[in-house]
C-alpha cells in the first residue's frame, strides 16, 4: 500500500532467541543476501505477515493461487455475473472477515481491509492500493494486471461489504485495469492509520 502520509512512530521491539536447524538459517541467510537486507529484517517480515495474514487464513479455506490462473478464470464468468457474485461472497464476507481477524465492524477496519489485508502485495495482493486520505474524504486507487472483469468484480465486492459495515455512500470508477474509490468520512471517523 502506498499512503500519502506521515508514517505513525517506531512500536517498541523486544529480544527473542530461538533455535532453527542449519539448513532453514541457511536459506534465510541466501533470501537475505537476495533481497539485500539483513536476516533479521527477513525474519521480521516474515513474523509479519504471519502476524497480520496467515495466522487467520490458515484456519479458513484458501488457496494460493498464480495470478495468470485467477485472470483466465475471471475471463469465462459472464459480465451479467460479476456483479452478482461480487455482491453474494461480499455479503457473507462483510461478517466473517472482521470476526476471523477480530476485529471491528467499521470504517477504520475497512481501511485496513483494503489497503494491507487486500492490497498488499504482502497478503492477499488482489492489487495495489493507493490511498490518500483529505480532509473529508478518502480516495482509494486500487492497480491490479487481472482485466476489466476483476474491476468489475472488486467495485461491487467492496462497495457491498462498505455498505454491510457501515452505511455510507461510495462513488468509484472501474477501468480496465483499475478501480477508483471515493468515500465521505463517516462521522465519529478517527484520521489515522487503522488497526496496527
């Protein structure tokens, strides 16, 4: 996700020691050296996005799947569909995401849902989310390679699980490789980042 503004101040870390077998250090070292970072920056994100992600899609029902295989299977649903099943999963998602994660039904949680739970290439990476954040409103530029359906598809999904969360009028235009959201802060709304 990339925000327009000032990141929140450095959480407190601690110590921890723990033991590995040689060969998994071994592996950690070479990925370090490959991104260029040290292997304790390594380990961190990986802890991150255990923390932040599969700790809570592990105990549901998912899958990794090749974007190339979720673009060729998007193509074959018809355009009459999208929506319609967008709106469906949408609705029963609206309630069981936030309980999964344990977290809120509202706004500040919706932020967090589609900037780093969906739109990161950290998580779910359904796209890349560009948020920025003015005095009354919220603009969300969401970037993904999956075609016009899964913009289609992404408008409609996001805008039902707004509207299940906290009724609010959205206005958001789908491009072919791009959906633009648009949100009125809803009232009692906290400016800052969401979540952790």
């Amino acid at each position: 996700m990339i925000k327009a503004r000032k990141e929140t101040k450095r959480q407190k870390t601690i110590t921890r020691t723990f033991r590995i077998k040689d060969n998994y250090d071994l592996i950690l070292t070479k990925e370090a050296e490959r991104q260029n970072i040290s292997v304790n920056v390594l380990m961190d994100k990986i802890l991150r996005r255990f923390i932040l992600f599969y700790r809570f899609t592990d105990r549901i029902s998912m899958i990794n799947l090749p974007k190339r295989i979720l673009k060729e299977i998007v193509q074959y649903i018809p355009e009459d569909q999208i929506e319609k099943k967008a709106e469906e999963f949408a609705s029963l998602d609206a309630v069981d995401f936030f309980s999964s994660l344990g977290y809120p039904r509202n706004y500040n949680s919706f932020i967090y849902l589609i900037t780093e739970h969906f739109g990161s290439s950290k998580f779910a990476g359904w796209f890349q989310c560009f948020y920025h954040s003015l005095e009354n409103q919220d603009f969300f530029h969401l970037q993904h390679d999956l075609g016009r359906k899964w913009s289609m598809f992404l408008d409609q999904y996001l805008r039902t699980i707004l509207k299940k969360i906290i009724n609010i009028k959205v206005e958001s235009r789908i491009y072919d490789f791009a959906v633009t959201l648009k949100i009125s802060h809803p009232p009692n709304t906290r400016k800052k980042d969401p979540m952790i």
